[in-house]
C-alpha cells in the first residue's frame, strides 16, 4: 500500500477552526465520558505519526480483505512512501492516497491529516463502510504528538474513499479527540477538508 507524492499534497492549513466540539449541538451534547486507558505495552508496529501531508502513518488490516472493524484489534502502523521514519516497517502503495490537508490548533491542542484514498491502490474491501482506532485498539496504539496515553482517533472509510486521524497532545481530551463517535464518520468525527477542487479530488468521486 502507499501515499501522496508531491504533487498531490496539499498545503497544510495551520487553524484550529475546526475543533469537534462546534459541531455538537444543544439537543446531541458530546459524549465526554474518559477515555479509555491504552491496552497492552506501547510498540512501533501500532504507532502513528503525522509530520506533513507527505509524512504521516495510519493503522489499517494487515491481512487483504480484513474489514476495518476487524482489524481494530490488530491492525499496524503504514507510513506514506516519503515518510522519513526509519521506524517504519511498512508503507502504503503509491496513489493510495489520492490527496491529504494537514492542521493543527492554534493552542497546540492536536494535530490532524485527513484526506481522500484510492482503494484500489490497497487490498482493502471497497464496500467496507469502515470502522476506528484509537487509544484501545489495536494493542500499544499510540500517535508520537502526544506519546503512549494520549489520545487520538482514526477513522478509515473504504466505501466512501476516506480517511482522518487527529492526534492530541493530553490525555483524556475529549474535547478534541472523542474516542466515542466511532459511528459518527470522519466528517463529523473530525471535520476538515475532503475535497481538494486545486487538484481536481474529492472523497465523493
């Protein structure tokens, strides 16, 4: 599997405009229960990282087929092919990311990628509606914004070609990065930019 070369990068949008809580509203407050403590010892096979839109790992299945859900529990770490972590074991397929938008918060509170995927460029199911990682699963999951307990989430949606993950840098933030909207989608999950009209993508088509 790979990821986004040069020139389908897109330029990183340093505002913290779209934090998860202005999406709630009066009538569906957030679910802010804690949470939940990481499982198992922290490991370079379940770690991610987000540097630039050309630089940064997602979980996904090991196995070709697995569904996302099912791979919450054991999926690993690939990094995008220009990634320069010498950690990485494994790297997505060129043109599996078909363009990314890297923003972090003006507080320094996280730190986000999302962006479109081309899945025929994996051994993902197509028609698999998708399914998240976070701070429980798989085993020692951990994003290096924060390190080992803090938390993040990542949702991967084959079907509808995309992808996100914001990293925190606290624990326990919930505010940010809610661990309890795995049903939610990424564009309500983490909002942020789907649809990259400069270099003719969007996670629709």
């Amino acid at each position: 599997m790979s990821a986004p070369n040069k020139a389908s990068s897109y330029r990183s949008q340093h505002d913290g405009r779209h934090q998860l809580e202005k999406r709630q509203t009066q009538t569906t407050p957030a679910d802010t229960r804690p949470t939940p403590e990481p499982t198992g010892a922290s490991s370079a096979l379940t770690t991610v990282h987000i540097i630039d839109e050309d630089d940064f790992a997602l979980l996904l299945p090991d196995r070709p087929g697995e569904l996302i859900s099912d791979a919450e529990s054991d999926g690993v770490s690939y990094c995008t092919p220009a990634s320069t972590d010498s950690a990485c074991q494994r790297r997505v397929q060129d043109g599996f990311i078909r363009a990314a938008a890297v923003t972090t918060a003006d507080d320094g509170s996280y730190i986000q990628v999302t962006g479109c995927l081309d899945v025929s460029k994996s051994s993902l199911d197509p028609s698999d509606s998708g399914g998240q990682f976070d701070v429980r699963f798989p085993n020692g999951a951990q994003c290096t914004f924060g390190g080992y307990g803090a938390s993040f989430v990542q949702l991967v949606e084959p079907a509808a070609n995309r992808f996100c993950m914001r990293c925190c840098h606290s624990r326990d933030d919930q505010i940010n990065c809610n661990s309890h909207q795995d049903r939610a989608g990424c564009q309500t999950a983490i909002p942020g930019t789907y649809d990259f009209p400069a270099l003719g993508v969007s996670c629709e088509e």
